[in-house]
C-alpha cells in the first residue's frame, strides 16, 4: 500500500446556534408595556438576544406594530391588532397578541480549521489520516507528498529444469518484486560457486536470467529487487545446486578400424577419449550430449564383423533397440563405397532390414548406419557398421599351423612354416610368401585356384641368421622379437589377409667361466694345491667343456657337461721356477669359448726345516680293516708322531695318535730302533690313513726313517 508524508496541525473548532421559530401567537392583553424595542437580534456564535431602538412611551403604535423585549433567555414579540385611548404605550391596554422563542430551543452546529502546525513529514498508509482535514485524535491532518518504499523481496527460486552440467545454458528463475511506487528498476543476481564469494553476473529487469553453468561441483544464487531511487530489497538465496561434468553418448569399438562392441555408454566428458584408444584397450568414441538426444540403437549385430559379399547377395541387417522411451521409429540408410550418397532402407519400428547387393562393379564395400527418433522428433546419434567388402574377386586365404605361441630360436633350431592356402575363383593361379621383419619377400609356395595346397618350410637358425638350406635369407638378427608375415596373392590382384607371427632368436652366446681365489700352498714338489671355479652357458640345449693348460703342455680336460663348478689340483713339481702361465678355456658346443689366465711365480726356496708331515694311505687287500699293526725303523736321535684315521669311505678323516707298544734297538743297524704300533677299532673301515711327523732338535742333525711295515685285520 502506498505511503504519504503528513502535517499534524491543532484543531480549531467553531459553534454556529440556530434560531428557533416563534411559538404560536396568543391574546393577550397587557396592563402595561414596558421595555419594548423596534428590533431584536440573534448572536449564533454566543446563542443570545438582544434588542434595540426602545419604543418611547409616547411614541404613537399603529395596528400591526410589533415590539420586542427579553425575558431571561428568551425574546417575546408582542403584535398590536387594536388600539385604545391614547395611541401610545403609556395608554389603555391594547389588544395584542404574542409569540416567544427561546434560546434554550436553540440547536446548534460545530465547524472545524486547521490550526498551527505540530510536527510535519509523518509516513503512513494512504487512508490512515483525512487528506486534508480533522482526524478522530483532534488533530488536523494535510498529506503531502509520497513516501517512496523499497520493492519487496523476491520470491523463491524456481529449480532449473533437467540436471545441470558444466557448459549448459539454464534460465535462473525467481519469484517476481512488487514495487507499492510503481518504480522498479531491475535486480541484482549473483552467483557462488564452490561455497566461494558472492559474484554478480546480471542485472536483469525481469525474473528470468539466461546462464551458462561454470566449471563447478556445486552453485547457489540469490538476487534482489532495487527501484529508481536505488533502494533495494532483502536478498532472496536459493538452495544450494549440484553441477556434474556434461554427460555424453560413447561408442565402444575393439579398435579404431571399427568393431562396435556397445553403443549408447551414458559417462561423462573425461570418462574416456574422444576419438581414441582406452586403457581398458578399446577405442572409444564421443557422441552427443544425453541431454540433447536419445540413446542410439544398439550394434549391428548382423551381418558379422569381416563379412564379405557376393554380387546379387541378400543381405539381412538387424541391430539392436534403443533404450530411450517413447519411440517413433528407426532410420536405416546404406552406401556404397564410403563415398557415394546415403541411401533409405524402410523407416518403420523394427530391427531388421534386408538389402539385395549390387552387381555394379565399381560397387567395393557396403556400409550401413542407422539412429533413432522418438514422438518428439528428437533424434539419436547414427550407429555405424563395420565397412563390409564385396567381393567380385575373392581374395585368397591363409592358415598357419606354426609357428604358433611364443616360439625361441637357439643356434641351431629351426623355425617351421606350415598351413595350408586356398583361392576359390576359377582360372587363377596362387603364390604365397613370406616375409621375416624388413627383409626381402620370399616364396613360400605357388599352385592354382580351387585347390586347397600345403604350406611347408623349414629355416634354420645359426650364426644369428636364419637359413633356407645353405642360403641365408637374413641379415643378422638381433636378440630378442622377430616379426614373420605370410599372405597369398592371386593373378587377379587378391590379396589374402596377412597373417602375423612372433618369435624371438638367442643367439649363441660365448660361455661363462668363473675362477676362485687361487691360494697356492706346499713347499716341496709332491705338495698340491687346488684350482676351482664354475662354467655355465645361458644359452638353451648348451654343454660346455673346461680344460687347463699349464705352461706349454697339452690341454687336459677338467670339466664337461650343462655348467657347474670344476677343481683340478696343481702339484708343485708341475710348475717351473718363476713365472708360470695357466690358461683354462670353456667351450660350449656350438663353438663359443672363454678363456681365463692364470699367472704364478714360483719361487726356489732352500730352507732347512726342523719338522715335516708325511701321509699313507693304507688300502686293505678285504677292502676294509678293523686293526693295524706297524713297524717303524728310525734313528734313535730322531722323534716321530705317529697318528692313525679310520673313516667310512667318503667321511673326513679323524685321527688317533699311536704310541708304541714296544720300542727296541736292531742289532744289525748301529743306532737304529723299531717302534711296534698296535690299534683295534669296533667296526672294519674302508679308509685307513696313517699320519707320521718327524721332528728334529737343530739343522745340523740328519735322522731319519729307515723302514715302514706293516699289517691290517
């Protein structure tokens, strides 16, 4: 409602009395008059009366004079119908009539002025006080101009329609402004995303506003009404408005050749490529927006992936429904060559079609498409098939047998091609090659149409080459894949499919050769000291073979087999003093070899020693003893150690020290003496050796042992 400023002003009130009619008039016939006036008057302000111009005693009356005179409040009229003696009023008494009003019979009336200003400039309602005039409270009211008053708040936010997405185009709508005025102006719309500031994008002058959705997880709105004089109302916030990336249509295909394997995938924007291959290792492609079409049909599941076509062949088509409801029909169309105008088939509702193939034969492939309209004429994305040959030639065909799975080459191995190749056109004749990665093509194996004829060739791997024969057909292959193409051609320009194979070559490897520490030891010719080390070969099907050369002697074999470790023992009386050279070589069966030099310096030392260590193997006649008995001749000066081991064959030797059960001097040796050792075991042992240490007090003495004999039970 609208609102005025007002003046308040005091009230100034004015009574106003009306004058009664005179009574009814009645004789009467006054003894005297007295006090009679010509005139009388009537004050309505201060309802009173009054009289003038008193008649004189002796002033004549006329029949028909009237005269006045009050009494209390009250004025009297007095009428003269007849005139006795005299004329005057001082005479006889006259024939008079009189009437009477009163006062106290007077009504009266109050008006109303505005008086002296109270206050100016009050707002209220248009209505609440008179526009100009006395209000119910006493007091004088003049409205003045009109107070101006923001536009009300906005009504609530209407939900845009449908979900929002990033990049669409919505229409943010509220609930219209009133204006009591008469003069809004437009509103003020802003915008947060993200739970982030307040951030105007329009000031439109009706409640509707156009806005693309931003890049966001979440919105919210709120706007406000402002009038010509630039007040506002409060704002208005809608609630808080979810925003999910654009969804799109996605065609799966196995590669980027075609291959549809579903249609109609509902994801959104960077769920997959646009036009490209997958992790998942399928192609993908974007089609249209779900919310500015309908999901398209399914695949053409007839005819089959690779179909090829005959002249004059009917062709069945069938694809699969559309998930989107209300359906009006589906549009099938064909072409040929990928190139030339897209053709009708029936529009209808069904899933199928047939089309007779044409015998044109310019006419090389066949592609169909189809898409989906519902009642509202919208439209789906078309569904493609595959590009479907027609064969006025048909091509040959191919089939490998081997090699097949993950086949690996070793010097020597040999790499088979067998299958079978087939060309069902008349009059032709067939040639099948094969090719090894870069390499030049080869022939595999040429025969004529209508026959189905066998493929068979066999290369050998050495040297790193591959062989037909004794020719090489390859340069030197690296470790690791190798690549082998076979197809067929026919003499009318057919081509079969070519057919893949991997396989991987080794090449022969040199043979590994480890050698251990050498630690030579001993200090007199008899003494030995070990070599050891290990030989392996990593290539497949290998046995190597490890020999040592000491010096310039022959070669003399110490290992053969797979690999594994090797030892041989080096007597020092095998080695000449100073440097010495031993070579060992490994070489595997192919040929390759390692070799490894050993360096030694012997050196001649000539060092008298106070005590040695002599060993005897002592081997039973039974091949086994429980006992032994011993003699040892030996100068008497000189003093020996005699210890005796009894092992299991294959056991580490353990040692027993002997003493003499006798010692006694031999009569025809001056200054020798035979010690007699006896020792009994439990149980016969296959392993018997005797341990014997000579020890002499100063180097200038030569004692030794003259005589060993012996016995074993």
């Amino acid at each position: 409602m609208a609102q005025y400023y007002y003046d308040v002003f005091t009230v100034e009130s004015t009574t106003r009395w009306q004058e009664q009619p005179w009574s009814r008039e009645s004789s009467w016939t006054p003894q005297t008059f007295n006090n009679l006036y010509r005139n009388y008057t009537f004050n309505e302000f201060r309802n009173e009366y009054s009289v003038s111009n008193q008649i004189g005693y002796s002033v004549p009356l006329s029949v028909g004079d009237v005269g006045y005179r009050l009494n209390g409040r009250s004025v009297q009229r007095f009428t003269i119908h007849s005139i006795g003696y005299g004329g005057n009023l001082s005479g006889a008494p006259q024939n008079v009539t009189m009437s009477e009003k009163s006062t106290s019979n007077s009504t009266s009336s109050t008006s109303y002025s505005r008086g002296s200003l109270i206050q100016s400039n009050v707002p209220a309602n248009a209505g609440i006080y008179p526009a100009n005039g006395r209000h119910t409270d006493g007091y004088w009211y003049v409205r003045r101009a009109r107070v101006n008053i923001a536009p009300t708040q906005p009504g609530v936010f209407t939900q845009p329609s449908g979900t929002l997405e990033i990049g669409d185009v919505k229409a943010i709508a509220w609930g219209a402004s009133s204006d009591v005025n008469n003069d809004f102006s437009r509103y003020i719309l802003q915008v947060a995303i993200n739970n982030g500031s307040w951030v105007q994008i329009g000031t439109p002058t009706t409640n509707r506003f156009s806005y693309t959705i931003p890049t966001a997880s979440r919105i919210q709105f709120r706007v406000k009404a402002v009038d010509a004089r630039n007040l506002e109302s409060n704002y208005r916030t809608s609630g808080v408005y979810t925003v999910t990336k654009p969804k799109y249509y996605w065609n799966k295909y196995q590669t980027s050749l075609g291959g549809l394997v579903q249609s109609g995938i509902v994801a959104e924007e960077t769920a997959y490529p646009t036009n490209k291959k997958h992790s998942d290792g399928y192609w993908y492609v974007r089609g249209s927006r779900v919310n500015q079409a309908i999901a398209p049909p399914g695949p053409f599941t007839s005819p089959i992936q690779g179909k090829k076509f005959k002249p004059n062949e009917t062709v069945n088509i069938t694809f699969g429904a559309s998930r989107a409801a209300n359906l009006a029909l589906y549009e099938v169309d064909y072409r040929y060559n990928s190139t030339d105008d897209w053709t009708p088939l029936p529009y209808n509702n069904t899933l199928t079609r047939s089309l007779q193939i044409s015998t044109n034969q310019t006419h090389k492939t066949l592609e169909l498409r189809v898409r989906a309209k519902n009642t509202s004429n919208v439209y789906s994305d078309y569904i493609h098939s595959d590009v479907l040959t027609i064969e006025h030639n048909v091509a040959p065909t191919v089939s490998l047998r081997s090699p097949s799975g993950n086949v690996r080459l070793y010097e020597n191995d040999t790499l088979t091609i067998e299958g079978t190749a087939f060309d069902p056109d008349a009059d032709q004749s067939v040639t099948v090659y094969y090719q090894i990665n870069d390499e030049p093509r080869k022939v595999l194996a040429t025969n004529v149409s209508q026959q189905r004829f066998t493929l068979s060739k066999q290369l050998t791997f050495k040297g790193g080459k591959l062989y037909n024969g004794n020719s090489a057909i390859t340069g030197t292959l690296s470790q690791g894949v190798q690549k082998l193409v076979v197809w067929a051609e026919d003499t009318e320009k057919g081509i079969s499919a070519k057919i893949e194979r991997r396989f991987s070559v080794v090449p022969n490897r040199a043979p590994l050769l480890s050698v251990d520490a050498v630690v030579p030891s001993g200090v007199i010719d008899t003494d030995t000291f070990k070599i050891s080390g290990k030989a392996s070969d990593d290539d497949a099907n290998a046995t190597v073979k490890v020999t040592r050369r000491i010096n310039a002697g022959e070669p003399v074999e110490i290992y053969s087999g797979t690999g594994g470790a090797w030892e041989f023992d080096v007597k020092l009386a095998q080695l000449i003093t100073g440097e010495n050279t031993i070579v060992l070589e490994v070489v595997d069966n192919y040929g390759a070899k390692t070799s490894k030099t050993i360096k030694l310096n012997k050196k001649e030392v000539k060092t008298p020693i106070l005590q040695s260590v002599a060993r005897y193997q002592i081997e039973p006649p039974s091949g086994s003893a429980k006992g032994v008995l011993l003699f040892i001749q030996r100068d008497k000066e000189l003093n020996i150690k005699v210890e005796l081991s009894m092992t299991a064959k294959g056991e580490a030797e353990q040692y027993t020290v002997l003493s003499p059960v006798n010692t006694a001097p031999i009569t025809a040796k001056q200054g020798v003496v035979e010690d007699t050792f006896e020792h009994k075991g439990m149980e016969a042992k296959q392993r018997i050796v005797l341990k014997i240490t000579p020890t002499r007090t100063d180097l200038a003495s030569n004692y030794k042992i003259h005589l060993i004999t012996g016995a074993v039970d």
